[in-house]
C-alpha cells in the first residue's frame, strides 16, 4: 500500500508502533528524507489474524492512495508436507533398529550412511514445514509512505521531437564519454610507441635526403652505327700522267 503523509518520518514511526504492539515486528525499512520529497518504505511482519486491522491503521496515518492484497493457499502443501515427514521419520527410525543390529563393520558403515542421509531429508522437509508455518502465522505489509509534493501519478510515455532530441543527445553524450575512456586508456601505449617510431621514421627520412642519387652508369661499348676498334683513312689511289 502507498500512503501521503504530511511528514514521512512520524508516520513511519507510527507504522511501527501499531506493527509492534500487534505483536510483529520490522522486516525491512528503507528511508529517503529530502523534505516534502521525502518517502519511506517499510515490510512490516505483522500476526495473520490481526492483518486487516493492521492496514485499516495504517491507511488512517494520511491519504491512501494505493493497496494490494495478494492471498496465497498453502493448504494442499502443508497436508503433503506432513505425509511426507512421517513416512520420513518412520524411515529414520528403520535404519536406526537396522543399524542396532549390524554383525559386520561392512554394514555398520552402510547403515551409518543410510540414516545420515535419512535424517537430512527429514531436517530439509521440518524446514520448509516451519517456513509455511511462518508465512501462515505471519503476514507481510509492504507500504510506502510519501511526502505531500511528491510525484505520485503514473509515468507516461513521453514522445515527440523534443524527447527524441533529449534522447538522443543523452545517447551522443554517453558515446563521447566513452570514446574518451577509450583514449585515456590508450594514450599511454601511444606515447610510449607511437614517440620512438615516429622518430625513427624521421631519421630515415633525413638520411634519404642526404644520400646523392646515382647517375647513369656509362656504356661499355660504342656507339650504336661506329665501326667497333681503330679506324685508318682509306688510300688514294695514284694518278698516271698521259705522256
């Protein structure tokens, strides 16, 4: 149930006086105290048969303005739970008179194993029976108790370019901030890498420039169309004189 109350803290000191004197007592308490804002939510374990009475007096503290009740059945378990820890007990007590009468050493372990097994799903199965017996005899209160400004009606789903704005910037904002992470993360591996490599790359760079280029390298044989080896002036051939 959810209650507005003019002051949070008294009424949740109330709640847990009526609870107590009711003979139950405080199973979980959860407070906010931001003046009219405040809200305080409490789990009362209040006794079955004084339930309804409980409520009603809590609902008198200010302003109802939700409750729930859920009931739940356990009648069918507790029956099946009770067949089943007698049939359980009489197992236990077969291995005890068994064990009594073991002749080997063989045995006596066996039948020692046996009924310590036997007596722990009997322990399991008392358990669960006390655990409905606690919620059969006890009763849970969840109520909440709110300031009068606070915001009590429903929340509707927002659309509209507005709120897709909003959404969106809220998501690039995560992004960024992540993105920044990541490069907070990096940026000592970038320096103690990235520094040495980008120098090394610079000084190969200046001793690219520094080293001259090599020129053609010359032919090794003549011209091409030059008679290869030394070359004579042909003879003139000799002139007669007509006498």
């Amino acid at each position: 149930m959810q209650v507005q109350v003019d002051d949070v803290e008294r009424a949740a000191r109330e709640a847990i006086a009526a609870v107590t004197e009711a003979g139950g007592f405080v199973g979980g308490d959860q407070r906010r105290s931001e003046s009219a804002d405040a809200r305080a939510e409490l789990e009362l374990r209040v006794p079955a048969a004084k339930f309804t009475a409980v409520v009603d007096e809590l609902a008198k503290l200010g302003r109802q303005q939700r409750r729930e009740v859920h009931t739940q059945d356990v009648t069918e378990e507790v029956v099946d739970l009770d067949a089943r820890i007698t049939s359980q007990r009489a197992r236990v007590e077969s291995a005890r008179k068994l064990l009594d009468r073991a002749t080997s050493t063989g045995e006596l372990v066996n039948l020692e194993n046996e009924l310590g097994r036997r007596e722990a799903d009997l322990a399991s199965l008392e358990a669960k029976k006390r655990r409905l017996a606690d919620l059969t005899a006890l009763s849970t209160i969840t109520v909440t108790f709110v300031g009068k400004d606070a915001s009590t009606e429903e929340e509707q789903t927002e659309i509209g370019f507005l709120v897709g704005l909003r959404g969106g910037w809220e998501v690039f904002v995560a992004s960024v901030t992540v993105l920044l992470t990541v490069l907070g993360a990096l940026l000592p591996w970038l320096v103690a890498f990235g520094v040495p490599v980008a120098l090394l790359i610079r000084v190969l760079r200046r001793r690219r420039r520094r080293t001259p280029p090599a020129g053609p390298t010359p032919p090794l044989g003549p011209p091409a169309g030059q008679p290869v080896g030394p070359t004579a002036p042909l003879p003139v051939p000799a002139t007669r004189s007509a006498l």
